[in-house]
C-alpha cells in the first residue's frame, strides 16, 4: 500500500520534519503509483495521525506527529516484514 510506503521512507529518515516534499508527479514516479492514488495516500497519513499536511500553492509541506505514533508504525512495519 502507498500509505505504508511512505510512512516507510519516512521512518527510514528520507524526509525530516517540516520539509517539504518532492514535487506530486515525482514522488508519485518513485513509488510507481498514478498521481491519484498518491493524493489518496497522502491524507490517510494525517488521518492516522501520523503527519500534518499543508498544501499552499500546490506544494506539500508534512509533519512527522508523536513519538508514540511513529513507534505504532513502526511496530507494524516490522510486523509485515517478518
């Protein structure tokens, strides 16, 4: 899933808090997902709980939340890799 994905690569440190994010089409090219099903990822993330997202002038700006969030993710991403 997208939204696994990307809660990864930022676990992983590919992004640090409040930076922005690669432009839509190219992130969506380095997940190999269409533009749309990114934008439904995206949200999913802040809806967990897991970031904050800012969209200003077409740019994404995301913010990694708790501590305790991001350990829950990681938790289930080791899950899924045993």
């Amino acid at each position: 899933m997208v939204k696994e994905e990307l809660a990864e690569m930022i676990l992983q440190g590919r992004w640090v808090l409040g930076e922005q994010l690669p432009p839509e089409q190219k992130l969506a090219d380095t997940l190999r997902v269409s533009r749309p099903t990114l934008r439904k990822a995206l949200p999913m993330l802040e809806l967990e709980g897991f970031a904050s997202l800012t969209i200003f002038k077409g740019l994404v700006k995301m913010q990694l939340r708790s501590l305790s969030v991001r350990l829950y993710w990681i938790c289930r991403v080791c899950r899924k890799m045993q």
